[in-house]
C-alpha cells in the first residue's frame, strides 16, 4: 500500500506524486517534485502526496508506477465521496470570483450608478445603493448555482444520516460514520502588483473542508443526542434571545443543513478585490506593524460584505447568521461588533 504525507513544499521530491489535484494547474498522479515552482507562484505552502513503498518500488517500472499511484488515487477519491466534492467545487469556483463594487455585476441598466469602491466594506449600505447590492448578489450568487451547492450538500447530509453515530475513540466500522479526511491542496490568487490575473481555489477548498468538517462533527453530535432522546430546541440561535441558554438539545435536519450552507458561503466576504489581494499576497501580518494595520481592518470588514451580499430571502436566517456572526466569541469580543443578537449586545 503507497504511503500517504503531507509535506511542506520545500520537502517534496522529485519521486512525489500529487495526491489531490493543485487547481486546473496539476491534477492528482502528476509528479510533485517537477511542479514545485508552479506551486511556489501561487503560495502553495503544504502538499499531499503519495509514494509508493520500497517493495512497490522494486516491482514495477517507471511507466507502471505512474499507472499504479493513477489507479489507487482513483480508487480512493471515489470511496471518499470525491465525485460529489469535484461537482461541489466546480460549482463554487464560479460563486468565489473574485469582485468589485465598481464591477458591472453591480450595474443596472438605465440607471446611473451610486455604488463606489469599498461602500460593500462599511457597516452600513446607503438607501440610494441597495438595489445595485442586490443586482451584484443575485448575479455573484447565482441562484442556480447555489440551489446546486445546497443540493450536493443534501447528498453529503443523506450519507451521513444513514449511518450511526461514532463515539470518540473509536475505530472505522461498517455501518458507522467514519473519519473525514480533508487535506486539499490551496492555491492562492495571482496578483501582477494591482491587477488581478488569476483565480486561485484557496478559499474555495477552505470553504469545502470546514463544510464538509462543520456537517460530518454536526451529523455525529446530533445522532448521539437522537440516540440519548434529548429534545427538541433551536433557542440557542434565536437573534432575539435575551440569555443564554442552557441545555443539550437535538437540531431538525435542515437546520444542520442550513447551518452548513452558511459555512460554506462564509468566505464570500474574502473575494472582494480589497481584501482578497491581501490575503493572496502577503501570508503573515503584524498588528503592531504600522502598514499591517490597514490590511487587518480590510479583512475584519470582509464580514460587512457577506453580511450585505446575503442580504436576501433565498438565504435563510440560519445560515446568514453563521457567515455573519463567524467572528463573534461568547465573551462579546471579536469583529465587528455584533448587532442582530441582543443576548451577545448585552
């Protein structure tokens, strides 16, 4: 059986294969080693790959080890379910595009456009923009595409409603949910100085991994909880509650469901120009460094983006709620200050 690692990119060799494809640049089976520098453009800093053991080695030739790694990879994104993730980020890839308010996705023809670069970062939408908002969501997030999205994560939800709940510690057995591998390869955007060229699938295969982490520990909790006979209860997310509640309760299928969408759009925020170029740039910042400060409250915004893009009634609350309030800590603190639950104003 190959070996499987992960790796930092300056320690692949040139006997690595790829074990997830690196965006449209490298699929799974090609040789590592050969495309670090490729990797290295697009601030790849960690790889998956798989090598085949000493005896494997020893057996076959070059041209048949090639084929034999082929076939196990096959072999093994198949039992991970890897038609349904390939299909769900084809579909993401075209709601993660990379945008500005200044874009025509956000123009509406006959009428003169209010919108200004930076406004979707800002707390607050001016009356006079909120139709040019809802023009650039509708078009950003394709309703097609996200009733698509929605539909793959039913399958993934379907999957994992027909299997029992796994207890900690315990090891892969038949019939019970098994361990989640999520380990795919990030490839950054390319930036020339100011102008963006190409679309990485960073956030894309971010956006997938916590999904699909946020439904497979979600599905596991709540099965325990079927098991255990608690009851029925949602307070815990009413924006309208007052205090904390307490208690361990059971969730309904489509609220996990809903609950998980918002996970996977928690990132749309990160694909405005202002912020995106940043985090495809530079991989480390220093709040106490002077020209880091800006970068910073440019990200910490992106959630006033999400907040306004998802302003709309195709989303439900649930999941507006996860992207929304994705920085907020029950301690009251993180960015930026919460407005829509009362309990976490107080």
């Amino acid at each position: 059986m190959p070996i499987i690692e992960r790796k930092t990119l300056d320690r692949v060799s040139s006997k690595d294969y790829l074990y997830y494809d690196a965006g449209n640049l490298l699929k799974a089976g090609q040789k590592a080693g050969a495309n670090a520098a490729n990797l290295a453009k697009f601030s790849v800093s960690f790889v998956t790959v798989i090598n085949p053991t000493k005896e494997e080695s020893e057996k076959l030739f070059s041209r048949k080890m090639d084929q034999f790694i082929g076939n196990y990879i096959e072999k093994k994104h198949i039992e991970r379910e890897g038609e349904l993730i390939s299909r769900l980020r084809e579909t993401l890839m075209s709601l993660y595009v990379p945008y500005l308010e200044t874009d025509q996705s956000f123009s509406i023809p006959g009428k003169k456009n209010y919108l200004a670069k930076g406004d979707l970062l800002q707390r607050k939408i001016e009356s006079l923009n909120s139709e040019q908002v809802a023009a650039g969501s509708s078009r950003l997030i394709n309703k097609y595409k996200l009733k698509f999205a929605v539909e793959i994560m039913t399958q993934f939800q379907a999957n994992y409603n027909s299997l029992k709940y796994r207890e900690i510690g315990q090891k892969d057995q038949k019939g019970h949910i098994g361990r989640l591998h999520v380990n795919s390869i990030r490839m950054s955007s390319w930036y020339d100085e100011t102008r963006f060229r190409t679309m990485g699938d960073s956030l894309v295969n971010q956006s997938i991994d916590i999904a699909l982490l946020y439904l497979h520990t979600f599905m596991n909790i709540n099965k325990k909880r079927i098991a255990d006979e608690r009851p029925f209860s949602e307070a815990r997310y009413d924006s309208m509650q007052k205090k904390a509640v307490d208690g361990i309760y059971q969730y309904k299928p489509e609220f996990i469901l809903e609950a998980t969408i918002g996970v996977l759009l928690h990132n749309l925020g990160l694909a405005h120009q202002s912020v995106h170029k940043i985090i495809s740039g530079k991989p480390i910042l220093i709040k106490e460094n002077p020209s880091d400060k800006q970068k910073i409250k440019f990200i910490q915004q992106s959630v006033n983006v999400v907040r306004h893009l998802l302003d709309r009634e195709d989303i439900s609350s649930i999941s507006k709620m996860i992207c929304t309030m994705q920085k907020d800590f029950p301690d009251g603190t993180g960015y930026p200050i919460p407005i829509n639950n009362l309990f976490y104003q107080k």
